[in-house]
C-alpha cells in the first residue's frame, strides 16, 4: 500500500508476466518498485484452547520524493507496520501502528533476504524458520513460523493481474500452512501459542486501477493441507470490477486458477462500527465454479484504524471456512474502501 503522493516524473518498473520469482532471493525488498508489503496472519490458541487471531503487516513505499538527493534525510523510502491481535474475550481487537524512514539503524527492508524491521519490531527469515516480533504497550507478539506446504505463486506463475488492464498487476506469492510457535502477551498476560499462519509477499508499480473502491481479499488455510486465496476489486456501489482465485488440494504443487465469471462475493451478514461508524460486511458467501464457501468471522468487531500511520481505515480478522456445515479451514479476511476510496 501506497500512501505518499509521488513525484509525477518518476518511472515505477512494470509488473509483467515471465518473471521467474525465486526464493529466498525476493523475500527481500525490491526498492525500484512503488508498493510492497509482507503481511502475516494466523489463528492461535493458547495453553486453554481459547483462540486468537493475528497480523504483522511491514509495507514499503518509493515515495518518488528526493530522488537525486544525496543526504541521508531524504524521504526516498518510507516504511510502516501494522500490529493487531483478535480476542474474542475482550470483543475488540488491540491495534497498533508504527511509521519511519528507513536509515540510521532505525528501520529497514533488506534486499535478496527477508529482513525488515521498525525499531523492535521484526520480520526476518532465520535459517529455515520464520522470526516475527513486535512488542506495544500492551501488546506483546514473539513467533516462530515453520514452512509445511511449498510456496504458492499468485496468479500466473506470480503474476497477479487486479483489473481488467494487466498493467494493474503485482508480483505476488504466498506461504500458507506456516505453523505457528511462540509468546502473545496481551495486557500484562502472558500466553504460550501455536498454531497456523498465512505469509502474503507482494511488490507492484501501479496495483490497482483508478475505478477501484476497495477490495475483499481472503487467504485460507484448509484443514486438508491446502490452501485458498481470493479476492475481489470493487468498483461503484460495491460492483465487482475484477476477481481472482487459486485453490490447492492437500499438500500438491498443483493449484487450480478461477476466472473472474467463476467467482462471485455475496454479503451474508453486515456490522456497523461504532468508532468510525462504517458498515462492513463481515459474513460472505463466496463461489468459485461449483463450490460455495461460507467465511464467518471470529469476532465481528475486527476494524483497524491505521490513519495515524497509513491513511487507512479497514476491516482485518480472523475467520472460519465452511462446506455447507463442514469445517473446511481458517484464515484472514481483509476489507477495504467501505468508508471511502482507498488510495494506493
């Protein structure tokens, strides 16, 4: 996600297909290009099976300000970072938000090898494992993430078009069926966790088309071993403008792509937040083809206020999948532009 308004003669690399994305090389950052972000969701349960939901979102923005500015105080790079956990025993999410430039021992985003950081908040790969860290007030996140199913390339072969002219277009992959190790502390308590997360890695010159509202974006983790991502761009009046799919059986290679005739996001169910006073719809049901899968949320109040850092204010949360009445997965939904445009 974009958030600073950029200088009108810089030229972004475009987004096309063939490129060949090869890990661990680009885990790291790709700073030519506009937008980037590393996004990690997950369930997890602590020592008395109670569930939680949480993210840990670095984004990357070329500003396109101060290019040929040799100081070490120009503003080339910005990076932000979102911070939230899900506890259906407090009824709101906690939420936090960090900003900087990175320089200076303070932050950075590292290239060829996953490793960002905002002060003590981290993202890095450390050897096989997966290391994310991010310490609040009162909000205290410290997980291991293991690798179980191979990556899974976006789109065609990495290559996600999001509207109808493939130059709106990242380069995107996931790792999904990560499990889950580690420390949550909310609130002066401290939980021994695990679970399962989603890793989302995805960098773009120019990602979404000008008619986009916002987006419905799910990435789930199947109880079978595989996994499914979906989203939508919305246009006007919540209008489908694009739409996009991959579902992987168990623990394949293989993944099955949907074109957007085959997908459709139908709301079942809206809240209203009470703080900005945005009516998001947070239960769906979603077809792809001839399947239909029902998305019910953890805890309806999921709503994160990133506009002291981001700009943005959107709905982010833990929910459950379901086959008519069978369990079929669990993973994060994110909603965008129901209070107004979102603006990369």
């Amino acid at each position: 996600m974009v958030f600073v308004a950029a200088s009108a003669d810089v030229v972004y690399p475009e987004v096309v297909p063939g490129y060949e994305i090869q890990l661990p090389r680009d885990e790291g950052s790709h700073p030519q290009f506009r937008t980037e972000w590393w996004y990690v969701t997950g369930w997890l349960e602590d020592e008395s099976g109670s569930p939680l939901g949480f993210q840990l979102t670095f984004f990357r923005s070329r500003t396109g300000i101060d290019e040929d500015n040799p100081s070490r105080f120009a503003l080339r790079q910005v990076l932000f970072a979102h911070l939230a956990v899900s506890d259906p025993k407090r009824g709101s999410p906690l939420h936090h938000e960090k900003s900087a430039r990175p320089g200076f021992g303070l932050a950075a985003a590292a290239e060829g090898a996953l490793d960002v950081h905002i002060d003590d908040w981290h993202l890095r790969r450390d050897g096989d494992t997966y290391v994310a860290v991010a310490n609040a007030d009162d909000l205290q996140l410290d997980l291991k993430l293991r690798p179980n199913a191979p990556p899974l390339l976006q789109g065609d072969g990495g290559f996600s078009q999001k509207g109808p002219d493939p130059r709106s277009a990242s380069y995107y992959y996931s790792l999904p069926q990560l499990e889950v190790t580690g420390r949550v502390a909310i609130e002066g308590r401290d939980r021994t966790v695990r679970g399962i997360a989603w890793f989302d890695h995805e960098w773009s010159g120019a990602i979404v088309d000008e008619r986009a509202q916002g987006w419905d974006w799910v990435g789930l983790n199947l109880d079978d071993g595989g996994a499914l991502m979906m989203f939508q761009m919305r246009g006007p009046e919540e209008s489908e403008l694009w739409a996009a799919a991959k579902w992987r059986a168990g623990n394949s290679n293989d993944a099955v792509s949907y074109r957007p005739e085959e997908i459709e996001w139908k709301p079942l169910r809206r809240w209203r937040s009470s703080r900005s006073g945005v009516n998001y719809p947070v239960e769906w049901q979603v077809t792809l083809g001839d399947r239909v899968i029902t998305l019910r949320p953890l805890m309806d109040d999921q709503e994160n206020d990133a506009r002291g850092s981001t700009g943005t204010l959107y709905w982010e949360g833990a929910v459950r999948a379901f086959e008519g009445n069978k369990p079929i997965g669990r993973g994060y939904l994110e909603l965008t532009g129901y209070g107004e445009k979102m603006r990369l």
